[in-house]
C-alpha cells in the first residue's frame, strides 16, 4: 500500500470528512427521525465513489426508489405471513447481488442491499412503534440529501488530477451463478434470524453480515470480514475517546459535529491510501457514521452502543463467514456453479 497522498486522496478525504458531518449535522439540527441515514449515507457515497457522474447519480436515484417500493409492498401486503415474505425478500436479494455480480450496475446494488437491509431491519419492529411510512420517507431523504451533499463537495473540493478507470474483471457464467446463490443464500438466513429473534438494537450486526458480501465470494468475504472487525474495533475504541473527551458536551451539536469530522478525517487517509474499497478504514468510517447518527443525543452516549456493537458485529461477522465457507464449499462441487477463484 502506497503511503504517499496525492492531491485527489486529500480532496476526497475532506470531502467524506464534510459529507458526514454534514449530514449528521443537518438531521441533528432539524431534530429528523433515523438520523442514521444521513450520517452514513454520505460515507457510502463520498467514500465508495471518488467521482461523480451521470451513471453514479442514476444508480443512487436507483438505490432511493427500489428498495422503498420493496419495503412498502413486502411489509404492507405481507406483513403478518413471514412465510411469504422470507421467498420474496429472498428473490429481492438475488436481483441486486445479480446486478452487482455482472458489474454494471454494482453500486445500484449495493447501495439497495445497504438501504434495504437497514429498513427491513427496523420495519420489523413496526409492532413495538416504528412507523414504516416514517421510515422510508426518512431513507428517501437521506438518500437525496447526500446527493445534494456530494454535488455541493465536489464543487468545494474538486479533484486536481484525472482519475484512471479501475478495469473491470471478466467472470464466466458459472462464477456469476455461483455469486448471487452464495449471497443471496447468506442474506436471506441473515434476514431470518434477525426476524426470528428480538435484536432490534443490533442493526450494526446485521448490516456487516451484509456488507462483508461486497466482495462476493468467499476469499473476498474472509478478508472483508476480517477487515469489518478490525475496522469496527478501531471505530468503536475512537468513538468511546471521542466520548470522554466530550463528556456531558456531547449533546452540544457543535462540539459532536466537530468531533465526527476529526475522527472521519483522521482515518479516511487509512481508506483513500488502501485504494477506497470496503476494507478496514471503510469499516472504521461506516461504524462512526452508525454510532454517531444511532447513538448520540443527549438522552444516550455511545459507551455501551460501542461495546455492545463490537460484540455483536464479531459474533455476527464469524457466524456469517461459517456459512458462507459452507455454500461456497457445495457450490463448488458442480461444475455450473464453479467460482473462477476454485483450485
């Protein structure tokens, strides 16, 4: 890993930096619900995308529309019968990690697979007062705002080089089957047993049991996962200073937002430098933006939402990595679902 900066790595971390503070500042100051959304969406989209194009805004507009419509439809003609809903969330599922295996459309998938997970997460819990409505309308607003966020960046803190394209792998028929069964299978036993058991405090756990799937097959996952609780453990360490430093003026907006954009400044130079894919500085930017926008407000600090969610984000990242061996091993089995990384 190159540990030299050049001046786009600077740009882009300033812009992340600004992007999640302002939305964390924005949702915080307007007293919005799911705060949540507006801190870490502009992370996903400032960090995973160093530039910003036709393609890229059309695939996040994408991201807003598709997975509202399937929450709204699955839960609202669905429900009280989880046994229709788990197929259909399954097949859901399948579609965005087709889209992502083919390479095109990645972003829209993934940015789907983020959104939805968290909503299906929550909406879940619609009996114990979380409005659906409320929710999505939340995810929709967070989504557009950091669109609005990331134009505003680019034109403050523009790229001073031109960007070489990243070249796009080939894969076989058999590789792209083998993704989406793996990760489609992964997904959908996580969604399972995040329905089946009371665990609506561990939206962290859930989320990194999909987003250690990015990589989409098994190598990739392993070292995503290691990466995810390496980066989690690092967050979760630097948000718990972060807290003691504060102390009772963490409930001071000013002295929070400021706190947030040092600690996302500080590590995206860890992220733009390992090339600004989902590896350990992004795991440690992404648990800044779920404890801050989830966990701090002056009715809560985020001491026992850091440790709970690094607890829970190991056992979920090692319990989703047994599984994932497991599918993999039996894919590979069958010549139509051989993953090209097979020896």
């Amino acid at each position: 890993m190159d540990s030299q900066l050049s001046k786009n790595d600077v740009q882009q971390m300033l812009r992340i930096a600004s992007g999640a503070t302002l939305g964390f500042a924005i949702s915080k100051a307007l007293d919005w619900p799911n705060p949540i959304f507006f801190t870490l969406y502009p992370i996903l989209l400032l960090g995973l995308v160093a530039v910003l194009n036709g393609h890229i805004i059309r695939q996040f507009l994408a991201a807003t529309i598709f997975p509202a419509a399937a929450v709204l439809v699955v839960y609202g003609l669905f429900g009280s019968h989880p046994l229709l809903i788990t197929p259909l969330i399954a097949i859901t599922f399948a579609f965005l990690f087709w889209q992502m295996s083919k390479g095109t459309l990645y972003l829209f998938g993934a940015f789907s697979l983020v959104g939805l997970s968290l909503q299906l997460h929550f909406a879940s819990y619609s009996s114990d007062g979380i409005d659906i409505y409320a929710l999505v309308i939340s995810n929709i607003g967070a989504i557009l705002l950091a669109l609005i966020i990331a134009f505003a960046l680019h034109i403050v803190f523009p790229d001073e080089e031109p960007r070489t394209p990243l070249p796009k792998a080939a894969k076989d028929k058999a590789s792209i089957r083998h993704e989406v069964i793996l990760c489609t299978t992964v997904a959908t036993l996580s969604f399972v047993v995040f329905q089946t058991f009371d665990l609506v405090d561990s939206i962290s756990a859930q989320a990194a049991s999909v987003l250690i799937l990015f990589p989409l097959c098994w190598k990739g996952a392993t070292l995503s996962g290691w990466q995810r609780a390496l980066g989690t453990l690092i967050g979760c360490n630097l948000a718990l200073l972060a807290q003691l430093i504060l102390l009772n003026y963490s409930d001071t907006l000013f002295f929070a937002s400021f706190s947030l954009w040092i600690l996302v400044f500080f590590i995206s130079r860890q992220h733009v430098l390992s090339g600004g894919g989902a590896g350990t500085g992004f795991g440690v930017l992404t648990t800044f933006g779920i404890l801050y926008g989830q966990s701090l407000s002056p009715q809560q600090d985020i001491i026992y939402s850091a440790l709970y969610r690094f607890s829970s984000v190991v056992v979920a990242i090692a319990l989703s990595l047994c599984v994932i061996y497991v599918v993999h091993s039996l894919l590979n089995k069958f010549q139509p679902t051989r993953h090209h990384t097979f020896t």
